[in-house]
C-alpha cells in the first residue's frame, strides 16, 4: 500500500461541525461542512431533506457531508430506503454512517452516495479502514481516541480519505436510553434542561445530554489539536472542528487561527497562530499524544 501524502495544493480542508443553518459566517474560512439528517442523526445540527435541498442550491460551491449515525432499527428500515434514495438524487460530498445497515441498503440498491464510516471510537487502524474502502467507502472518520502517530500510520498505509477532529469537545459515550429523563424520574426532580454539565474531582468536567435518540456523553474540555495540524495537514483530508458548546464569535476566531496555520509555511507565524489558538482554548490535547491501548506485558521467568 503506498502512501497517501497529499499535495501542497491538495492539503488538509478544515471541515466544520455547524452549530446554526447560516454559512455566511464560515464561508471566508471554509466551504466545507458536516450537518445531521433530521431524526437520524446524534450530535449534529439537524436539517430535513427539504432543508438540506435548499441549502445546496442556494450554496453549490459547498462540500456537504451529511450524518446518518443512529442506531437503525427493523421497523426503520423501509423508511431509510426511501430517504437514501432522496440523498442519492442530491450533490453532497459524502454521507457520514455509523450503522451497517446505511451501508448495505446503498450497495443493494446501488446508490452513487460517497460514504464515510464513523464508528466513532472503532476506527482506529489501517486494516481496518481498508477493509471498509475495499467495501465501497470513500472516507474514514478517525477516532479522537488515537494519537497524532497513529493517524500518521493509518494515513501512510491505507488509501481511504481520513477525517479526524482537530477542535471541539469528543464524544465520550452515546447511550439509546433517555438517562436524563429517567434520573430525573427516579429521584422525583424537574428536569428543568436538555443538557447539563458535570464536574469530576479531577477537573475534567462533562456534558451530559439527551435528545431524540438518546443520551450522548461528551467531553467538557475543548480539545485543541492545532499543533498537530504541521505534521498532518498532508496526511489527513479533512481536519474538523467541531461548534458545538463553544460560543459563535469564538469559534469565527479559531477557525480563522486554524485557516492561517494550516496555509502557513513560516515558522516564526506557526508559532504566533499556535500561541494565539492556545491562549484562547487552551492546551488540553486529548489523546493526541496519550496511547490508550497498551500491551499487557507477561512476566518472564528466569
């Protein structure tokens, strides 16, 4: 398998994560984005099918990546049919999946949707992605829970498009359960928000929140993984940032930090854009430089 590295003029796309229905914001930075398909999707902005008709003809220049990454049931089943197909008929860049059934029901019917696996914490290696861009798939949605070199390995041994999360808050664990709704039951208390904030001992605080289709867990801190950015930008396709929690101006702010760097050959401003990203987010790296899988060593007898 050869390496992928992408180039100059092919470098990493910054892929937002939107958090509102307007792009006129975001389009000096990017004109790429990642929505949620209404009822089928967890942690995105959710658009409808007539909605997302109507934001491609009124921007055709974007590249549009659309998330089906619910659960599907058997009783949604025909229903999924009919909406793929509606996508299909539609000029979006890709279509984020997290249940196999998306990827079934598109090979039997033998839609033309680029697809994108985002298995959230299960894509974490080279076989495996190429096992998935051998089934048909265009992308792979990396996990936040592998580091800056493991991204480096899967890109220099696989032939799939990668995505990874260079800013925003993870997700931690999505569960179908209304766990807000049934604490709150339990325990006899007006459940007075759709999300909440918890703080552990050891500062790491999380959002607890409940939607439609469950209950995610995600992450308090934001994750800054600009320094990253000069080692990856050649290696991974789409480096996404994520709006969600982190208040509208702000995020403007970043991204235009996230733009500069990505594009910047001078060491002195990397620097200058690095320091200026960190001072108004941050240092938290996530598991960017932290191994979470380790060996179990065995003990050797003399």
């Amino acid at each position: 398998m050869a390496s992928r590295l992408l180039k100059d003029e092919d470098k990493m796309k910054l892929l937002v994560s939107l958090n509102n229905k307007t792009l006129d914001d975001y389009l000096k930075y990017t004109n790429s984005f990642i929505i949620g398909l209404k009822d089928y999707s967890i942690n995105y902005i959710e658009f409808t099918l007539s909605e997302i008709k109507e934001l491609l003809e009124k921007n055709n220049k974007i590249e549009l990546f659309v998330s089906i990454n619910k659960n599907i049931f058997n009783d949604e089943i025909i229903e999924l049919e009919k909406v793929l197909i509606e996508l299909n008929k539609l000029p979006i860049k890709g279509l984020l999946f997290y249940d196999l059934a998306v990827l079934s029901i598109v090979k039997r019917l033998n839609l033309n949707i680029p697809l994108c696996w985002h298995q959230t914490h299960m894509v974490t290696n080279y076989n495996t992605c190429n096992y998935y861009f051998n089934k048909g798939c265009k992308y792979a949605y990396l996990s936040s829970e592998i580091t800056g070199n493991e991204m480096d390995e899967i890109s220099n041994n696989s032939d799939i498009s990668l995505m990874a999360l260079f800013m925003g808050h993870p997700i931690v664990s999505h569960s179908k359960r209304n766990l807000l709704s049934n604490y709150f039951i339990n325990y006899k208390y007006e459940k007075e928000e759709k999300d909440y904030l918890i703080k552990s001992n050891n500062s790491e605080n999380y959002y607890i929140k409940e939607a439609s289709n469950g209950t995610s867990i995600i992450y308090g801190n934001i994750v800054n993984g600009s320094k990253y950015v000069l080692n990856l930008r050649n290696k991974i396709d789409y480096g996404i940032l994520d709006e969600q929690y982190i208040e509208h101006d702000l995020f403007l702010e970043i991204l235009s930090l996230y733009k500069k760097l990505n594009e910047e050959l001078d060491i002195n401003k990397q620097e200058e854009y690095l320091l200026k990203i960190e001072t108004l987010i941050g240092n938290d790296t996530g598991f960017f430089d932290k191994k979470t899988i380790y060996k179990v060593k065995r003990n050797e007898k003399n």
